[in-house]
C-alpha cells in the first residue's frame, strides 16, 4: 500500500511538471517577460485550462512513444505534434488576447 501510495504522488509531481513544461516554451515565445513572470503563466494557465492541459501533454506523452516505438517516424510526428500543439496554443492565446 505505501509503494502505490508513492507511485501516485510521484505520477502527479511527473504530471504536474509535464502540464507546466508544455505551456513554458510558447509563454516564452508570446510574451516578453522575465523567468518568474513565464513560469507563473505556465502554472497559471496549466491550472486554468485542465482539458487543453490534459490534450498537450497527451500530445505530447503519445509522440514520445511513438517516437521509441518506431524511431523513423520522428520526422513526420515531430513536425505533426508541433502544428497540433501550436494550433491549440493560437487559440488559447487568441482567447486570452480578448
């Protein structure tokens, strides 16, 4: 019980820093600010936005897999994931711009 009981709170802190991660670089990327200021939007929005949250990195986690699974196919899912990622973060943007 205790092992499953730590496997879950390692699964969240992976969760948690994957849902921040996959929002930090298009914060970067949109909006000029320091560190503190990117990392709090990251957090921000990974909170703000649970299911657009929840898609990226599951984006994310199936092209790793993917990727390992048949190790060729990065050329096409590593430009296929970015458009799809990008395509969801132009409108969370978009809608945060209103």
């Amino acid at each position: 019980m205790q092992f499953s009981g730590s496997f879950l709170i390692l699964g969240l802190v992976t969760f948690l820093f994957l849902a921040i991660t996959v929002y930090l670089f298009p914060s970067m990327a949109h909006f000029d600010a320091n560190w503190k200021d990117i990392i709090r939007n990251s957090i921000t929005m990974a909170i703000a936005y649970p299911v657009k949250t929840v898609l990226l990195v599951g984006i994310f986690l199936a092209t790793i897999f993917l990727i390992y699974i048949f190790p060729i196919s990065i050329f096409i899912l590593g430009s296929g994931s970015a458009y799809l990622s990008y395509s969801i973060y132009h409108r969370l943007y978009e809608k945060l711009a209103k």
